[in-house]
C-alpha cells in the first residue's frame, strides 16, 4: 500500500521552542523529533505545508517548489492577519489535488509536524474530508464556512469516521498544557464514543511528544 507523508508546520526555533514548553527541557527531545523527520524526509516524497510567505526550511534537502503547499491564515475584524493555521489555503487546492492524482484509492497517510490540537489537528480534519468525501472544506477566508465545518467534522468524529479512514498521526508535537483535555476525550463518552478525533488518528506507529 502506498503511503504519503505530510509535514505541517514541521520546525520552529528551538530557543523558542524549549522556552515556550518547559517539558521539552528533557534533553534532546526536540533534536529526536528533528531526526526522525529528516529520516522520514530522505526515505519518502514529502508534502510541505507551511504559512504564506514562508519558505522551505533548509533543513530538509528533498523537498522542492512542486511539493510545497501554503496553509491559510485567519483574518481579525479589521482585515488584518491574525494568526496561522494548518489549513491548506484556498488558492492551493488545486496544486494539492495534483499531487494526490495516480495515488492508489487506498493510499495511507501520515501527517507530521507540530502541533496536536493546533495546526496539524486542523489539516488533519480538511484533509480527512478531502480523501474520504471527496470535497475541500475548513476555508479560513469564510467564517462561517468554518463554523459548518466544524459541525461536520463532529459528526464524523461522533461516528468514529476519523478512526476508519487511512488517515493518521506519525511524528507530532503536542503542548503539555493541552494533554488533560485530549485524554478526557480519549474516553469513550455519550460525546465522543470513540474517543476525539485527534486521537482517532492515532496508532502503534504513532510518536506523541509530550
């Protein structure tokens, strides 16, 4: 079965990185995280999503022009760029749909990056609608297109949709101040009988560093 490997958001300055997240002073953690993307990066062909106006980080030798992809940013009341997310923008839907073209129907795919609950969570749920219903959602130049998105993806999330498709987690950053709530949903509950949909995605071959 073919596999596919995305990066979203992949690397961050470590100095900001290890100063922002006091669990990541256990030593070497982030440098594991790293090297294990760059080993990922020279044994497969990888997608690189990051935000508009950034560049390929010359971290990664493999990766060109053709197989790198702009996420989207959200807009505050003025117009004005407020943050990133991990959503493909969506002026890029048509590159990215190229290059899923000639991909077996039942390819896999494994997102990597940073972070869960954050902007690889949010890729992970436009691209889930993308292979397995077969449309683009989550255009963060829409807000209320969002708010239905979100509603959509509940509701797959509630069925356990996230855990059947060939979608899943691979080498993911997660913020230690955001583990107590994704356990919670973890539990099988009235709301989320198979557990969120982050953790849907989720295997034996998945690497969480928290």
């Amino acid at each position: 079965m073919t596999s596919i490997n995305i990066f979203v958001h992949p690397l961050h300055p470590e100095k900001w990185y290890e100063e922002t997240f006091p669990f990541n002073k256990k030593k070497g953690l982030y440098e594991v995280y790293k090297q294990n993307l760059k080993k990922i990066e020279k044994e497969n062909d990888v997608i690189l999503i990051k935000p508009i106006g950034s560049t390929i980080d010359n971290f990664f030798e493999n990766i060109d022009d053709s197989r790198f992809i702009y996420s989207g940013h959200l807009q505050d009341s003025n117009g004005k760029r407020s943050y990133n997310t991990g959503f493909v923008a969506s002026s890029m839907f048509e590159k990215f749909d190229g290059l899923l073209e000639g991909l077996d129907n039942d390819f896999n795919m494994i997102i990597h990056g940073a972070y869960l609950n954050n902007c690889v969570s949010e890729f992970a749920q436009q691209i889930f609608f993308r292979i397995e219903k077969g449309i683009w959602i989550f255009d963060v130049q829409d807000s209320n297109s969002l708010i239905k998105s979100g509603f959509r993806r509940f509701l797959a999330e509630k069925k356990g949709e996230f855990l059947k498709s060939n979608i899943r987690y691979g080498q993911v950053l997660a913020q230690e101040m955001i583990t107590t709530d994704i356990h919670r949903k973890k539990v099988p509950s009235l709301l989320y009988p198979y557990g969120n949909f982050d953790y849907q995605l989720i295997d034996k071959n998945s690497k969480i560093y928290i």
